[in-house]
C-alpha cells in the first residue's frame, strides 16, 4: 500500500482515530545540499556523498532529498568548513586535516602521521572517546562531524628516483596532503600543496618531483604511475584516514529526530561501505599498475624510524602550545597505544599467517 | 516541530495542498520480534540486537518496535535459523557457522578456519560478490541476511596445559564453535558442543580439557581464566566471523521501502558498532586477565600449519561434494587470495611499525 492509497482508505481522521502513533511524518519534505572537497571522478571519495544522499532518500520515503556538489561548483574544495559553519550550505563531504592551517586539532578527525589505522579509527570514535571530543571541537564552529569513509593505510607516493635513505629526501619537492607535510619538512622534505587534478601535470613537467595521492584504484585514476615509476609504501602519515561529514549545527537541531537518525544512519552506512570498497578494489587496480611497469618499494627502515621521531616532536611542540590539541591528542594517543598492544596479538599473527601461505 | 504540531497548524489538506509529497507514512505501526542465539549478559553479541532495535525505532519515529529476545526465552539458541524460516517470529540475531550441520554452506556467512578478516569479510560481503550469493542461499529457507557485527581475530581458548606441539592436541577434549570441530578433529582433537553458559563449570569438573569462546571482553565475563590458564591465540577458526541478522522474507517483502532501508542502515550502524567495541574493549579486558595470573601463549608454528592444511582438505572434500558451498567458497577463496596480497603491503608493514613502538 503505497502513501496515497493510505489516505484514500482510511483518511488521516481515520489514521488518528486508530489509537496508533499519528501516521504524519515529523517533518516537511526537505532539500539540503551537499558541497565536497573532491571531484566527481573521484568515485570513493566523492562518491560517498551519493552513497550517503541515497540512503537518506530511501530512509525518508523520498521527502529528504540531498543533492551533492563536485569541489569548485558550490565553493572551493578547501572552502566547505566556512561553507558549512556560516550555513552558506547544509553539509559537505571533506578529510578533516585539509583544515590543519586553521587549526592543527582538526587533523585528528582525519589522519596525523603514525596515527590510529582505520578499525582502530572507527573504535575511537564509535566506541571511545573520539566522537564526544571531536563534537565538542566542531561545535564551536557550529558544525556536527560524523565519520563518513575511511580509505585503509594510503600508499607512500609516486618517486622519479629511488629513495634508499633519509638523505634522498633533501630538497626532494613532493606532493604530499595535510598534515604530513609538517613533518616531512623537518626531514628536509619540501612539501607542496596541489590539487589531485593537477599532480599529473606537475609531476610530469618536472615542477615536483614526487606525489602521493591515495592509493592504487585512485591513483590509477590519476594516472600518475605514468610519470613516476617508483611506488612506495606505507604512506605514514595517512595510516587510517577518517573522511568527515560535516552538518550545520543549526539545520541539524532543526531536524525532527527521525531525521537526524536518518543522517547519522546514513553516514554509517556510508563510513563501512568506502572502507569496503577500497579493500575490494585496490589489488586488482595495483596488478593493473604493476603491469603497466609501476616498481613496488618499502621505504627504508631509517626513513620510517626518522618521520616517526620527527612526528612525535611535532606532537610534543603542539601539547606545550594548544590546548585544544592536546586536549583531544591525549585521549587519542592512549588510545593508540592500547589498541596497537592488542592488534599485535591474535590480528598480527592471523594476518601474518594468512599473507605468508600460498593459496 | 512535533508531529502533532504540524496537524494542528496544516491539517492533512493542506499539507497535501501544499504540493509536497503526501506526509503520511508508508506503514502502520509495526511491532516485531528478534530472537538471539545468545545470552543477555554478553552486551556484545546479544546487545547488537538492542543497539539494531534502538535505532529502528528512531529511524521510523517510534513506528517499527523490535522487542529483543535472549537464547531460550523464545526458542532455543539454535533454533533461530527455523524459527524465522518459518515465520514463528520475523527476525533473528545469530552466528551462521551455528547451522554448518544443516549445511556447511553456512558458515560462509560468519567464520571457517583460515578464512577472511574482519575488514576483509565485510570487502567481501559489501563490495565484493558475498552478499548476493550468501542471499541466494538464504533464499532457499526464506530468510533475507544482513551482515550485523563481527567480533575480529578470536582468542585459541583457555588451556589447563600447554600446547607446545600437534602431538599435544591428541585427545583433547576441547570446547570449540562451529565449524572449527571438522578442522581439529583431524588433529586429534575430539570437539566438544557446549552452549557459553556451561563452559566454566564444565572445565572446572574437568568434563573438558580447554575450551575457546571469544576474546578477553567475553571470555572474562565468563571467567574462564579461573579454570584454566593457558591463554592461547589466534583462533585461527574464527579470524573474523561475521554475526547475521535474519529477516524472515514474506515478511520483509511486505514491508515498504523506507523499512526496509531503515531494516538496512540500522543493521549497517549495528555491525560497525559491534567491532568498534570489541576493538575498544578487548585490551583493558586482558589486562584484567593477565593480572589475574593468565599466561599469554601462541600456537606453535606446526599445529597452524597442520591446521591449515587440515581446513584446505576439508573445503577441497566439500568441493567436490556440495555444489552450494563450491560455488560461494570459489568466490570466497579468490577474493581471500586477492585481499591478503593487498594487506600484506601498506596496512601490514604499516601495523608492524606501529605495533613494535614503545609510546
């Protein structure tokens, strides 16, 4: 029985009269929109903008209706948090640590250099004390963050020339996304800040000389393996990069609770099904790379043992000098450490075990 | 605005005047029933159900109620999978290795030895081909599945003495869940089926020799470190076993389209939850354990090698016999394949790094 038949066979007197809850929905039909950071060939990460819009259409019988914008249509992709906490829009689709210039503690809601990995992530957050503290940091730009995607640990890059040791990377222009930059300086690194659509070109012209994007399904998008041979792993400063939903604080209070259920359930869905999807779809784009000629590396024990150093007094400079920083990374940093003790048992030697047999 | 507000101010004819969709409901109030295998005091496998409930209910205003059910209360634990078969209740929470008796088929939609990771599993049944084929099978007994939690890499069990050897294993008698019994038996071990509620004193009297149940957080619960104190892992019959929500299909396709997406994305939030959860919660529980005398072993190399072999035996038998599990298990095997050399890159050494730091 669809809804017009309800109301041609019973009427709402008669629904009303029924004794049951009223059959009138809490809220009117509404449109919000959503602005991402990310271009719409980007089918992950600007992708889950539709998965998430979609649910939320199927959850309210089509009254909730959200349209979903590529970074530049609405506003820049850099522009989205100002977007969302002046109300320009309702909701944007972004990686927290794009905002790290504002406020390094925005980073936490994203990725930071030897970070927590994505279940680790997701624990923090659903089940720890990640979501309560990051709200408590949102809220103070009237924003409501939900977690919506999380890509897995990321590659290390796209390298025209080998990286044997600490010292390939002096002077080394790289093309690197949020945070990492700040610590990758400090190992003679000079961080540069393009937009995915414009590494090919860069990389290819000799501007950079090396760029990290994602990982295999994307960067093959990119087609970045076209002019950097060498592809490095693990991209450490990305390890389990959270992807964000913002929603104006006000428009959200404004909902009907059916409604904001509907967002938060929606985000849900959306946060595992990019997970999903990228452990699905990056081996068989990395064959494709691999095929194409991209040459595999780890990077050197004393480049990893460098960054790590260099990224833990970064964190100790920002304890000693934001306390909004602190405040959450404290929190986040214990967490770490239990989680990372735990996963070493039975996850570590399970996975070990499997990844050594040949099936 | 409430929903009784907005009849007092519109009224159904101007809402419909309005030229909006109609703001009445799909469905009446619905009030179903969700029996689990398990008991209420473990908050982990029998609480899902009230996290999936709880947000049904605030997805649909109030309107779709699931009563939760503990094992026994209205039918047995394992009587679940009949019981929404054949419509004595609509829905059901349980672990699908339960019903490898039925059909070894099953367990392909929770746990066999060797098989995927929690992460991998939920790659599979999302992204990959697992969920349209685990719902054929299910489609023969007329229940929809939903994945709906998953408890990561189990714990080997708690021993009475060590096991330094495939030879030890000989004479066992060794509490195990599911599947687990056809792998081990070829071991020498001789599996004993007992429900988690008789475990304890079923080790204490010494009716069993070791007996595995889940991680720290349940296994403290029920306080099998009392009785034996050789704490082994991985359980590597259980490397990331997915808990299902059955829906009985008449039922399900009677309802309208917002229930079942609201059916959909609670499950989704509810199976998200449940592993964040475990991943919080395991640590501080073996914490508790290994302070209160537990001794913390891996399995000797040889027995997971005997194992292994043992289990790939067991699905190459099945192979050959049961068309139903070669037909899922050849699509399960070779996305098990792809994955791990996937994981074996970037999230591995990534793990590794991270999990050999001193913070």
């Amino acid at each position: 029985m669809d809804r017009r038949s309800v109301i041609r066979n019973a009427g709402l007197a008669g629904v009303l009269a029924a004794g049951v809850a009223p059959a009138v929905h809490a809220q009117a039909t509404l449109r919000w929109r959503c602005a991402s950071s990310f271009p719409k060939s980007l089918d992950t990460l600007f992708g889950v903008c539709d998965v998430f819009a979609k649910k939320v259409g199927e959850l309210s019988g089509g009254k909730f209706t959200i349209t979903t914008h590529a970074a530049g249509e609405l506003m820049p992709a850099f522009g989205v948090l100002d977007g969302v906490s002046n109300g320009t829009i309702e909701m944007a689709n972004t990686a927290s640590y794009y905002f790290f210039g504002k406020d390094p503690t925005y980073a936490l809601d994203c990725a930071i250099p030897f970070g927590l990995n994505s279940r680790q992530m997701t624990a923090w957050v659903y089940e720890g004390n990640g979501m309560k503290l990051l709200r408590e940091h949102f809220g103070k730009v009237g924003i409501v963050n939900f977690a919506m995607g999380n890509t897995g640990v990321q590659m290390g890059g796209w390298f025209r020339k080998e990286v044997n040791s600490v010292a390939d990377l002096k002077g080394l222009k790289f093309r690197c996304g949020g945070f990492a930059g700040r610590v990758l300086e400090r190992l003679g690194v000079i961080p540069q800040n393009i937009p995915g659509g414009e590494i090919y070109q860069a990389l290819e012209k000799g501007t950079i000389d090396a760029a990290e994007w994602v990982g295999p399904y994307d960067d093959l998008k990119l087609g970045l393996n076209k002019v950097a041979q060498h592809y490095y792993y693990p991209g450490f400063w990305e390890v389990g990069p959270q992807l964000s939903l913002y929603v104006n604080q006000k428009a959200f209070e404004g909902l009907s609770s059916e409604y904001k259920a509907i967002v938060e359930c929606a985000a849900a869905f959306a946060h595992t099904d990019m997970q999903a999807k990228y452990d699905a779809r990056n081996m068989p784009a990395l064959k494709t790379l691999l095929g194409q000629g991209a040459k595999l590396h780890a990077f050197p024990k004393d480049v990893m043992n460098a960054a790590f150093k260099s990224a833990m007094d970064v964190y100790a400079e920002l304890n000693d000098t934001n306390p909004a920083w602190k405040k959450i990374y404290s929190d986040y940093a214990a967490f770490r450490k239990e989680s990372n003790l735990w996963f070493n048992l039975a996850e570590a030697s399970m996975d070990d075990f499997m990844q050594s047999q040949k099936f």
